[in-house]
C-alpha cells in the first residue's frame, strides 16, 4: 500500500487537488492529508497547496470588478483556507507555514 501511495502521490495531487479544494471537499481533503502523511510525503502537498493558494489569489487581486469588496473577498478567502488547514490538514505547521507566505505573495 505504502508504495503504491508514494508511487502515484504527485498524480493524485495534480488530477484532484485543486478540484476537491475549489470544491470544498473537507472530508476528500483530509484522507488525502491522511494518506500522503503517512508515506512521508507532506512536501510535494505542500507545494500542491501553496501554488494553489497563490493562483486563487492571484486571480482574485486581477478581477477589476472586485476593486470596491476586495478586502471582503480576500478576507472570506483567508477564512476558506483557514477551514481546510483547520478541518483537512489537522493545522499541520508546514502547511499553515506555506499558507502564510503563498497568501502574501500576492
């Protein structure tokens, strides 16, 4: 079980990540947590999380039409994220470390 995990992980990532994020799927969110974390393999969801966290943010901040609630849409962003570090990703620091820095980025 372990090598098949460590052998798809980068797969599994970049063909459901960002739709069970965008989707909101906690439950989906925290097995693949469960999983990844358990073969070692916490760095390439890291990587997965920030950039994804730094493209939903990027195209927030370049929505022209957002000029007047972007703080509120940043704010209710920031929440979002915070749900998932808190409810999927059990507040793991490597990820809450790569939250703070991609949500700066932009």
């Amino acid at each position: 079980m372990t090598q098949l995990i460590e052998k798809h992980a980068e797969r599994l990532l970049m063909t459901s990540f960002d739709a069970m994020a965008d989707a909101f799927m906690l439950a989906d969110l925290a097995n693949l947590y469960s999983l990844l974390t358990s073969v070692g393999k916490i760095e390439p969801l890291k990587r997965y999380w920030a950039t994804y966290i730094k493209k939903v943010g990027i195209l927030l901040v370049q929505v022209p039409e957002l000029d007047v609630s972007l703080v509120s849409e940043l704010l209710a962003l920031k929440q979002r994220l915070d749900d998932i570090m808190k409810s999927a990703f059990q507040s793991n620091n490597i990820l809450a470390h790569a939250l703070r820095d991609s949500f700066e980025s932009f």
